[in-house]
C-alpha cells in the first residue's frame, strides 16, 4: 500500500484565480486498512473543503460537493487498485 495520500482540492469547485497552487493536505496510509485511509482522506477533505468554501453563497452545498469530489478523484488518483476501487 502507499505510504502517503496527498489531497488536492479539485479546480472544478474550488478555482481560485489568486492561488497558485492548490491546497493539500499529506495522510500517512502506513499501517491503515481501505476503510481508514478512506475515513482520513474524507476527514481532510472536509478540512480543506470548509476552508475553501468559506464566504461561499451556499457554503453547505459547495462544502458536501467539494468533499464528495475530492474524495473520489483522490482515492482514484491512488496507485493502490483497493483505493481506485474504493473511489467508484
């Protein structure tokens, strides 16, 4: 299993034209079972999410839809097949 996930922030929901580089957040994955990591990378998600969407017009909606988003395309980023599986 890979050792570290690293959580980007999709451009779709977040874009930010005054940022150069998206936000992330590293997740240690040594040791953790499919269901851990994937716990921890919703867990940062939402982190990350509720940062980004502060101030927003609907920020529950675009917080849920910037999780939900994040989350799958980095599990499916993941170069272990159980995470890209866990993603669908």
């Amino acid at each position: 299993m890979i050792r570290l996930v690293t959580l980007a922030a999709a451009a779709a929901c977040i874009a930010l034209p005054a940022m150069a580089q998206s936000p992330s957040i590293r997740i240690s994955t040594a040791g953790k079972s499919v269901e851990q990591v994937k716990a921890a990378v919703h867990k940062a998600a939402w982190r990350l999410c509720a940062r980004e969407t502060e101030g927003a017009s609907f920020p529950i909606d675009e917080q849920r839809a910037c999780v939900t988003d994040t989350t799958r395309t980095t599990l499916a980023q993941s170069s272990d097949p159980a995470l890209r599986l866990a993603s669908r």
